[in-house]
C-alpha cells in the first residue's frame, strides 16, 4: 500500500519562494528569441573554425574548378554536316555490289554531296580502275560467251588432232602433200587491196598484182622451205627459186612478181605483208585449209564452229576496240605509279586496304582505319576502335588458335588461318563469309571453267603439244625477226585495228613483251601448260572452300533454329528464311508473307526504335548502326523481293536498287559532355561528403558533450535547435551552391542550361543532404566517429545510382521514385538528365524539366526535384522519431499521438519539489518505512551524499529530464518529471559533472548565451554576467574563449552558467569533482552566496562538503535513499557510528 508523507514548507523562505515563482513565469522565452540565439551561436562558432569554413565553401567547388579547366581545352568541335554513298544491293549487279561493299564499308561522312543530280551518284565509281573493265567485260562475256560457243570450242579442239597430223605432213619433205589456197579467192577485194598498198606505199606493178590474184599459194612449196637446209628464208625464195614453188600461176607475167618481191626492202616487206593479211578473207581460208586437210589427212575440220567461234572472236575484238577502261587503267597506271611504289616502299599496316581502295574506290581514298571524327566516340562503337582491340588481343596473344573447320579440305583450313591471322582481312572475311553463295553466279561459272579446262580441254592441249614438239621447233625459228616479221605484223595490226585512235605508247612495251612471252611459250610449251594447270587447279580449290548451295530448304521453322544455332557457333549462319503463308502451295499467293531469321547479334533490338538517349552525330557506324545492311539482311530482302518479283511477273530483268542514306545536318560534338555524363553525378556527391560529415560531427558534438541537453534543460525547445542548425548550414550550402552554380554555367561545364534551374536544383540538393545528415547524427555518439562513418554512409547511399542508371531508360516512374527516396540516387537521375539535356544542346530549362531527355521516360527533372525536398521531409520525420528514443518519452511509437506529447499539462502551484519513490522494504529505527516523498525547499542546498555508482548522477539524470524515470515520479514546483518536463526546463540550471563548454565562444559569451536562454532580458543579462563574473573571480578571462581556462575556471564557469538567468531550481552534480583546493573553495563560496530564491540540489561524495553546504543530507547508497536531514539531526541520530576505537597493539 502505497502511502505519501508531505511535507510543508518553511515559512521564512515562503517569500523568496513566491519571488523565484515569478521570475520563472516572466523567463518564458519566444520561439524567434531562441531562434536567434542558437543561429548567433551557431555562426559565432562557425566562422571561429575558419579552416573548417575554408574547406567547406572550397571542396565542393574544387572538383569544378578542375572540370571548367578541362573544359577550357576546347574538347568540342563543329562536327559539319554528313552525306553518305550510296549503298549497293545485289540486284544492282555483282560488280557494283562488290566494289561498293569495299568502298563504303566504312560508311564514310562527306562534307558535301557528291554529286548534283541524285542520279549521278549511281555511276560515282564509274570512273575507278577496275570498275569500269570488269563491267565492259562483264557485258561482252554475257553477250557472246554462250552455250553454242562452249560447243564450238569443243569440237575446234578436237581438230588439235587433224591440224597436227597435216602439220606433220607439211614438215616431212618425204610424205607427199596436195593442194593449196586460191588467192583470188581470199583476198575481199583487189581494188581494195591496191589502194591500201599505194597509201602504205607499196609500189606494186597492175601485172604483177594481177599474177598476184590469179595465182595459188602451193603447199608442196610450203614443205620445201622445211627442206631449205642452211639458206635464209630469203636467200631460199629469191635466189633458189622458192617462189616458183610456192607460188603457182600459169600467167606468163609471173616473172615480174617474183622480181618486184624480191626486190622489195624488208620495211616494204612488212607493210605488204601487212596489209596481205588484213584482206585476206579468213572464213574462205578455213573453208580452203579444210579442205587441203582433208585431202591429205582424209578427215574434215569443223568448219562451222570455227566459223562461229571467227564470228564471235570478231564482235569480241570489235568491242575491245571500244573499252575505254583498258586505257584508262594503264594510263592512271602512268600517273599514280609513284604513288603505288610509295604505298610499297611504307611501313604502314594498313597498306593492302590502301591498295585495294586505289585501284577500286576512285575518289574515295579513305581506308577502314583512318580516323573519322564525324560522329560520337563511344568506346568500343566505332570501328577503327574495334579492330584496334583485336589487334592489341592478338599482339598479347602469341600463340594464335584457329578452330579447324572439318567440314572443308585442308587447304580451305589453311585459306581460313591466313584470312583470319590478318586482321582486315578476319573483318571482311567474317562479314563476307556467308554471303558468298550460288547467287553469286560468275563464281559458279569459274568453277566450271575451271573443271571443264582441267578435265576437257586441257587434255587436248596436252596431245597436241607433245605431238608437235618439231612443229613448234620449226615455227619458233620461222618466226625469227631476219626470216618473218611477226613482232611488226603483230603489233601494226592490233595499233590499226583493235586499238586505234588511242595511241597509248605504253602498249609498244606490252606488245614488246607478248612477243617475248611467245617465244617462251614456244621454247617451254610445256612448262607454260603445267604453269596453266596449276593456276586454274588452284582458282578450283580455292572456289571449292565456299559453299555455293547455301540455300537449304528445310520442314519447319524449328529445323531452321535447331540448325541455325549449330550454324551461328561456325559463323556459317547468313539467315533463316520463313515464308509463312505458303502452306504447301503449288503456286505463290499473290501476296507473300515472310520473315527473316538471324543471329541476333547481327541485327538491331527490335524492343525499340530509338536509341536509349539522344547523343548527336549521324548514324554511320558499320558494325553497330547498320547492322542491317553490314551483316547482310537487306542483301537477303533485296534478292528474296526480287526472286519474288520475278516469279510472279515472268520478266527475267529488273530495276537494281541502290539505298541512300537520308544526310546529316552539322552539330557540335561535345566530347567532354559526352565523358561527364556518367561521371557528374559522383563528382556532384563526393563535393558534398565534406560538408555533410561537418554538419554530422556539429550535432553530434554537442550531443556528445551534453551542450544539447544543457541547452534543453535550461529551456531551449528541441524543435528550434534542429531548424537553427538547418538554417545555418543551408545559409552555407546556399553560398556554395551559388558559387558552383556560376562555375557550372558560366564556366562552360553546363553552358546550355538555365542558371536558375541548375541553382534551384542544387538548392533541393541541399535540403535533402541537410536532413539526410541530420537523420545520420541520429545514429551517433561519438563526434569523430560520426563525421567518419556519416561521410561512409552519405556515399554508400549513392552507390546504387551507377547500378541503376544501367536500366535508366528501362524502369518505370514507381521504381525510379522508390529508387529516388535516396536523395543520392535522386541527385544522380537529376544530374544525368542535366547531361542528357547538354548532349542534346539544350540544356536543363524551365520550359523542358517536366519532360524527359529519355524517349518513353515518364520521370523527369522537375519530380526529381520535388523527390528530393520529399526526401528532406522524410529524413525530418525520421530523425524526429529516432531521436524521441532519447527524450523522456515512455511510450515511444504511441505518445506523439497524445496531447500530453505536444502541449505538455499545466501543474499546480506548489513552490517546493516533491520526489516521489515507489519501491516497498521493511522498517528499523533508524528508517521510516518506504515510499516516502522528499521534499526540497527553497533558500537550501540538498546534497546528495554517496559512493560512486551510489546513484546520484542517475537521479540527476531524471530529474533534469536526461533520462527517463522507470517506476515513480518527481514533481517541481508542481510539475511532473513525467510529462511536463518543457515546462520545468524554463527555470532549471544544472551542471553536470563534465564541464559544458563551448571552445570557441569567450567567458561572457558563455554567461549571456545561456542567461538569454532562460528568458532573462539582455540589459540584466549583462548586469548579472558581469557580476557573476566578478564573483567568480575570471574577471581577467572575460573575453578568454573557454578552450584557453584551465580546468578550475572552466568549473567555476560551467557553475555560473547554472545560476545565471534566474534559475529557480539549479542542479549541481558534482561541482567540484576534480579542481584544486583553492578552486574547490572559491566554488563553495560561489554555491553559499548564490542560494538565496533558489532550490539548490548537490550531489557528491565528500561528507565534507556535504557538511559544510548541504542544509539537508539525503544518504543514497545502491540507487536507494538510505536517509535524510540535516547534518546535526544525522550525526545525532546516528552518532554511534562517528566514534573511534583506538588501541594500542602489542
């Protein structure tokens, strides 16, 4: 049964009791009063710490200062606007295909347009060394080059035989031969014949012309010459009657012609035999020649297919004589030789490609490495970047390793190492790997050229040859320049006829060496043959190593992904094509449904149809903007729509397509914006670190130095401390944000953006970054610990932005908004929008933060922004919840929820303090039986006397409000402990036992600081202060900062603080616990003098001192209180125990 003793209190004190009452209503101190005292400690303190001030406004802008001194290096330039060739597909024609698959592999951005009428750009390359040939060639091929010409050819080499027995025959002065070839009937046309003569100036008499057409050229005369034995042709026709046995007349004037052909010069010679040749009528000779070979081998020639093949080789020479690219090649060859030696004679790696593109590209001389700035330098993206890579991996890597394909020959595997060691050649081998197929037809076409040669034709040649080795012997002497002028001949004929009017003197040296070669090839006819054989089996090899038949057709969709997936890891796989809507039908649907299957690494994402942020520059890289058309799926669309046009129209021809790409305009490409956008963030956050540990180490120091439970016991509202310290560091972080805010935008790091958004935007930062610290002060005890573990923390939470901006464009506005309630994170997104807005040009304006740099993003800067002041309310609520743990707050989670919690509950208007315990033991007589209330009286010191750890400091603890009470209550003046603790806190002055000092602010400051915090007007304040001090004896150190007193002063001074402003009830604990002497003593003077209107409560452990101040004792021992009363009442009540026994020992 819990019972209450009261206790009165003295009548003599009842008036000063009365007086202290009132000095406590009027010490109620406003809210803006106490405002600006902690604000004027706050900057007082701060601006005192100068190098703490220093590095607080310098290190967030170091980091800029650095990056506008980077931008000062001109990292941008004006990129000028991009026009891109044509694109060739595969209906446009092998030639254009290939030669503009090597030309513009690289996508080259041109200045300016290439031509003027988009037509031009079609025939561009017209002009290159190769193009210009093989599309001549190409055309006289497919004109002439036909099946029946194939068969003509045949049966021509099967009369090899024919020809080389009659050769036989001709040479062998002992077998007869028959027969000869009628003049009259070969030459087209005597009066042609004279005229050509005359303008050669020939002179050739009318009779011996007339002989010359009436006669006959004797074959008998021909096997003769063989049998000449030492004498020259010449020596053998004119002196030993040759002529008349080769040539046959019956005119009696044939005299003349022997005589005028003898005595012709060899000059004249050559140009009669000259222009004997070219009117010859060479379809009737081989009409006569097969008929003398029939006579004497009995076998007849194919007349018609050397007709054809005359007739063919005829057209053939006809448009030679029209291919102007033969010319122009030999002529470049002339002017650019210097250059191609030069190419020879360097260094560079790169030189086949420079080879290649000279004599294939024309105009375009740009190689696959050279350096192309027009357009964004991400890393890994361009193309010259990717092979570099590959070079320098094959360089680290010594041993290459290639993967033998078993399913080619070993030659074809010795082809694929040599195209893959060499890193051009690996690029364009994978990239043409699976296109070559049938469709490419002049492949095909070499191939079976190629078996037909070696199989076919190259047998008979052989026959031939071994057969007529004594013929060829016998023609390489005829041919000698002193017995026939074949070089002259030769090359009169090709100068007057395939090539006239170009008059390229470089052809003389040709024809110089075709001559030499002839005699070579009739000197080693053999070696020349096996030289051929060898060339042809090697084309035929090397072809065979491609698949020709890559199309295979297969059940379902599902065999094609089965088969393509094996296909993919052999880089084999060109595509899967699916037609679905054929269904089995017979004939094609009017309309076709298809669909075509690739790796896809080889084509471009189909989950959108923009780039995931917005970065200036053309689309021009191979490798990664057009896939489509670099890893060949338009190639494949082209052929399969035309295959299909074709089909359903019956025309065998078609329109080729070319694709252009849509120009570019000029832009400026910003390579330093284009590094920073994923960097500012993180330089944005570790500018800040500083100042958040600083603002976390402030309030944990005062925490840790129980300045801040001081300050609330003497009456300062907890609400006000925390704003206080908000607006003294948003005061700090506004400076620096308006300081890097010029840096930002007029130093050019962000010079498109609008320096209100960007100032604002910094400034929600700071909100955010002063409540998030806040909330992490919370957490601590321990001030260096803190600012340690608080920066840890203010990055740690920054961490998972760079995870995050990875599916930037990928989350959805609810995950972006649970992501941004770390304020870090919703920094990062604002900071990389405000990259993205500079990429674009733009900048971060008022007119664009409610919309996304990022297509489809439904977040922005401007709810980045509203994020991040939500932030700062949230880690308000926060910390306002945490920090209750440590208030007297019992009931914590509920009691903020009661009235009791915010307007606290009036008391009565008893002027004495009432404690009350609650714990029950037993009686004796010396103690009153338990609970019992101590009440304390006004114009007394109580001193609570005990051991160490007895409990004193605990039960000041509880009654200042430090800590919470666990069972019974205390009331002051009326007030419980318990709920009215604000209340009580507007008159109570304590000490603890550690001194409450801040270093920085002076002896005076000190005293009018925490006198102006009880209430006291600031004309007494100064009145008293100034007393106190004098009455503390520091009159000396009145404007000494506190850091600078030696511990006995400091004592002295913390004392003082109790006391000034009226304090009603002033708690000491331990006020002279580690002074000297004489300190100790000037503290107990200072306690006697100024207990007059106040209730003075004392603890320590010295009964000395307890004695001499304490007007009443109360024994505390094991946290109970053990007695109470006045030291005579004590020592009467209990002197027995004050007598000693001495004795002597023996």
């Amino acid at each position: 049964m819990r019972r209450m003793l009261h206790h009165h209190p003295i009548s003599s004190g009842q008036e000063n009791t009365i007086q202290s009452c009132r000095l406590f209503e009027r010490g109620k101190m406003g809210f803006w009063s106490q405002l600006y005292l902690l604000l004027w400690k706050n900057f007082t303190l701060h601006k005192r710490q100068k190098v703490r001030l220093v590095v607080e406004v310098l290190w967030p802008l170091s980091l800029f200062l650095i990056l506008m001194w980077v931008r000062s290096k001109g990292l941008k330039f004006a990129a000028h606007q991009c026009y891109f060739d044509e694109k060739a597909m595969p209906s446009a024609g092998i030639i254009p295909f290939l030669q503009n698959s090597i030309c513009t592999f690289n996508n080259t951005c041109y200045p300016t347009a290439n031509y003027e009428d988009a037509r031009e750009s079609l025939f561009k390359f017209n002009s290159t060394l190769v193009t210009n040939f093989f599309e001549e060639f190409e055309e006289t091929l497919s004109n002439h080059l036909t099946k029946e010409l194939k068969k003509s050819f045949d049966r021509g080499l099967q009369d090899f035989e024919n020809i080389n027995l009659f050769i036989k025959k001709l040479t062998d002065p002992e077998v007869p031969i028959y027969g000869g070839l009628d003049i009259s009937s070969l030459l087209k046309g005597k009066a042609a014949f004279r005229r050509a003569l005359r303008q050669k100036n020939v002179k050739l008499s009318r009779q011996a012309l007339d002989v010359l057409a009436s006669s006959k050229i004797n074959f008998l005369g021909i096997q003769k010459i063989f049998d000449r034995g030492r004498l020259s042709l010449g020596e053998y026709l004119c002196e030993s009657n040759g002529l008349e046995h080769l040539i046959e007349s019956s005119s009696s004037n044939k005299d003349i012609l022997f005589q005028e052909l003898c005595d012709f010069s060899f000059a004249k010679l050559r140009r009669f035999t000259i222009q004997l040749v070219q009117h010859i009528n060479y379809f009737e000779l081989i009409n006569q020649l097969s008929t003398v070979n029939y006579n004497n081998t009995g076998k007849h020639l194919h007349i018609n297919e050397w007709q054809h093949i005359m007739r063919t080789s005829g057209d053939i020479l006809s448009d030679l004589n029209n291919f102007n690219s033969i010319y122009d090649i030999l002529k470049h060859i002339n002017t650019t030789w210097g250059k191609i030696m030069d190419v020879f004679d360097s260094d560079d790696e790169n030189r086949t490609s420079h080879l290649i593109q000279l004599f294939t590209c024309g105009r375009n001389m740009s190689t696959l490495f050279d350096q192309d700035r027009q357009g964004p330098a991400r890393h890994f993206e361009e193309l010259r970047q990717q092979m570099k890579n590959e070079r320098e991996v094959f360089v680290k890597n010594d041993d290459f390793i290639y993967v033998y394909d078993n399913t080619t020959t070993p030659k074809c595997n010795n082809l694929f190492r040599t195209l893959e060691q060499n890193q051009l050649t690996r690029m364009l081998w994978n990239q043409m790997k699976p296109f070559v197929n049938k469709t490419f037809s002049p492949l095909v076409d070499a191939v079976e050229l190629s078996n037909q040669w070696l199989d076919h034709w190259s047998v008979y040649v052989s026959n031939a040859l071994n057969d007529s080795k004594e013929n060829l012997e016998i023609l390489e002497e005829l041919l000698k320049p002193e017995n026939f002028p074949f070089e002259d001949i030769l090359e009169d004929l090709l100068i007057n006829t395939t090539l006239a009017g170009h008059g390229n003197e470089t052809l003389l040296s040709l024809l110089q060496t075709f001559n030499e070669l002839a005699k070579d090839f009739l000197t080693n006819s053999s070696s020349w043959l096996d030289r051929i054989n060898t060339v042809i089996a090697e084309v035929r090899d090397y072809l065979e190593c491609f698949e020709m038949n890559r199309f295979v057709a297969y059940e379902n969709e599902s065999a094609i992904e089965f088969r393509g997936q094996e296909l993919i890891l052999e880089n084999k796989l060109w595509a899967g094509v699916v037609f679905t809507n054929l269904d089995g039908k017979e004939q094609l649907p009017h309309y076709i449904q298809y669909k075509i299957r690739m790796a896809a690494s080889k084509v471009d994402s189909t989950k959108r149809v923009e780039d995931r942020f917005h970065t200036p520059g053309p689309r021009r890289r191979p490798g990664i903007d057009m896939k489509y058309i670099t890893y060949g799926f338009a190639y494949l669309q082209d052929m399969i729509e035309h295959a299909i046009i074709k089909e359903q129209t019956g025309r065998k021809s078609d329109t080729g397509i070319y694709l252009q790409q849509f120009p570019y305009p000029c832009y400026i490409f910003d390579q330093f914006i284009m590094a920073l956008s994923r960097t500012f963030p993180l330089f944005m956050v570790l500018s800040w670190v500083y100042t958040s540990s600083m603002i976390i180490k402030s309030i944990v120091y005062e925490k840790e130095h129980r300045l801040k439970e001081v300050m609330k016991v003497m009456g300062l509202n907890n609400g006000v401390l925390w704003l206080a310290w908000f607006i003294k560091s948003i005061l700090s972080m506004t400076a620096s944000c308006f300081l890097l805010m010029i840096i930002l935008v007029y130093g050019n790091v962000m010079e498109n953006s609008d320096p209100g958004v960007i100032f604002v935007f910094l400034l929600c930062y700071s909100v955010s970054t002063i409540m998030l610290s806040f909330l992490f002060s919370t957490l601590f005890s321990r001030a260096n610990l803190a600012a340690a573990a608080g920066g840890m923390l203010f990055f740690l939470i920054y961490i998972p932005y760079p995870f995050l901006v990875m599916w930037e464009d990928r989350m959805s506005l609810v995950k972006k908004a649970a992501a941004s309630l770390s304020s870090n994170v919703a920094f990062g997104f604002g900071c990389s929008y405000i990259s993205h807005y500079e990429e674009e040009g733009v900048g971060a304006q008022w007119s664009n933060i409610g919309t996304s740099p990022i297509p489809g993003d439904e977040y922005n800067m401007l709810q980045v922004m509203f994020m991040m002041l939500f932030d700062g309310v949230l880690y308000g609520i926060l910390t306002w919840y945490i920090e209750a743990d440590n208030m007297v707050c019992p009931n914590l989670g509920t009691s903020f929820l009661t009235k009791t919690y915010w307007c606290g509950k009036s008391g009565g208007n008893s002027y004495f303090i009432d404690i009350e315990a609650t714990d029950s033991h037993g009686t004796n007589q010396d103690f009153e039986e338990e609970p019992k209330d101590l009440k304390l009286g006004v114009d007394k010191i109580t001193s609570f006397l005990g051991h160490n750890g007895a409990g004193k400091t605990t039960t000041i603890s509880i009654l200042t409000g430090m800590f919470p009470a666990t069972s019974g209550t205390a009331k002051i003046y009326g007030h419980d402990i318990r709920s009215d603790m604000d209340m009580i806190r507007r008159s109570l002055g304590t000490c603890p036992q550690h001194n409450v000092l801040f270093d920085d602010l002076t002896v005076m400051e000190h005293l009018w600081f925490y006198a102006r915090l009880k209430g006291a007007k600031n004309s007494d304040v100064l009145e008293e202060a100034t007393e106190m001090i004098k009455d503390m004896n520091l009159k000396p150190k009145t404007n000494e900062m506190s850091k600078n007193l030696s511990g006995g002063m400091q004592r002295k001074l913390s004392i003082g603080i109790a006391f000034v402003g009226g304090s009603q009830t002033v708690i000491l604990d331990e006020p002279t616990a580690g002074v000297d002497p004489y300190a100790r003593r000037s503290i107990w003077e200072l306690l006697l003098k100024y207990k007059a209107g106040r209730t003075v409560i004392l603890t320590t452990h010295h009964m000395d001192e307890a004695d001499l101040l304490g007007d009443r004792i109360a024994v505390i021992a094991n946290g109970k209180l053990r007695c109470c009363g006045s030291s005579l009442f004590l020592k009467i009540r209990f002197w027995k125990w004050l007598l000693f026994d001495f004795s002597e020992i023996m």
